[in-house]
C-alpha cells in the first residue's frame, strides 16, 4: 500500500475529493494548511504574504493503483489545461501496516 498526500489549493480540494470518489476511492483526511513552495509566496506593493493557505488531502491506496490515483488528482487540481504555478504537490510513501482502531484488525 501507499500513502498519497496532495498539497492543493483550497479552490480544488472539493473538486479532487469529487474525483478521488467517482473514481472509488472514498476516503480521504482533508487538512488545512499554510506554506508556499517555489514562488516564494505572493507579493502586492509592500505587502509578502509568505505563508499561502493551501489543503492536504492524504489517502492510502493499493500499489497496484498507484497511477489511476495520481492521475486523477492530477487532472482534477490542474489550473485549466496547463497548470499554473502554485497547483500544488503529491507526495507518495510506502505505507507498512494499516489497522483498524474499532476491531484492531490489521488491513492488508
């Protein structure tokens, strides 16, 4: 298994988590969050605003959809056809154990 966690704008996390359902995958831990990544923030006038509030969205899928995952975020928080900066990152890491807190069973 593998943890997904996307770094979106707030704008997309609604239309993402849309996706990630539509495409069978209903959970997800949408968090917001505050950062800035390559632009280095914004600045207007004299004002810098170096902390831009953006959302985390996390999953955890099977290896095997690893790509039908990624693809769908990707299209879904994508700014039109290109992308604009500030869309956002995904960060994928192996997942070792899940378990389920109310039964204690160990997922594989």
């Amino acid at each position: 298994m593998i943890m997904i966690k996307a770094i979106v704008r707030p704008e997309k996390s609604s239309t993402v988590m849309q996706a990630l359902f539509e495409a069978g995958y209903p959970a997800v831990t949408k968090l917001e969050v505050a950062g800035r990544g390559k632009q280095r923030g914004l600045k207007f006038g004299e004002v810098v605003y170096d902390e831009l509030p953006k959302e985390m969205l996390i999953t955890v899928v099977p290896d095997a959809d690893r790509e039908y995952v990624l693809k769908a975020i990707m299209e879904s928080a994508r700014t039109g056809t290109k992308g604009s900066f500030g869309d956002g990152k995904i960060f994928v890491t192996p997942v070792e154990e899940v378990y389920t807190i109310s039964s204690g069973v160990r997922e594989s």
